[in-house]
C-alpha cells in the first residue's frame, strides 16, 4: 500500500504502524520536505507528531536506511542521503 506525505498512521489498518510511517516518511523525502543531507526531525519529535513508541519509529527508521534514503549519524540526528528520493524501485 501506498502512503501519501500528508496521511497519519490508522491503528485499524492491516499494516503495522511501522510501516506506515515508514511509508509516510518516504512519500514526505519523495515531495522535497527534507533536502538531501539534511537531518529529518527527532525520533521523539516523530514519537509526538505520530503517536508512536520511539522502537516503533525506529523501525520506521531502520527501513528507510536500509532503502538507503536515510543515514544515522551518531549523535547528530537523522539525515536524508545524497539520493534521498531517488532510491531504487520507488513506486
């Protein structure tokens, strides 16, 4: 399923939450909200703005490094890559 930038985690949805924030976070890099290199907002900035745990939207997190649109620079923050919105196999 896709997740529009602008859409909120449903708790009644068949996906898990943190895919869909997952998802969120994508389609938000994907429209320009954070440049490339920039850092997104905190885990617990994204904790209050979604509702979730901080594991949950670390989670979230570790599937967009892994996509390598994000990279964690310790302890600096959470920053979009070079490519950001240009991984393989965007939809």
């Amino acid at each position: 399923m896709e997740f529009g930038p602008d859409d909120q985690v449903d708790r009644e949805a068949p996906e898990p939450p943190f895919q869909q924030l997952a998802g969120i976070l994508r389609a938000r890099i994907q429209r320009g909200d954070w440049a490339p290199r920039r850092a997104i907002p905190s885990e617990s900035a994204l904790c209050k703005l979604y509702g979730l745990s901080r594991p949950t939207v670390r989670r979230s997190i570790a599937v967009l490094v892994a996509e390598g649109r994000l990279h964690v620079v310790h302890p600096r923050g959470t920053f979009v890559t070079e490519r950001g919105g240009q991984a393989d196999g965007d939809e």
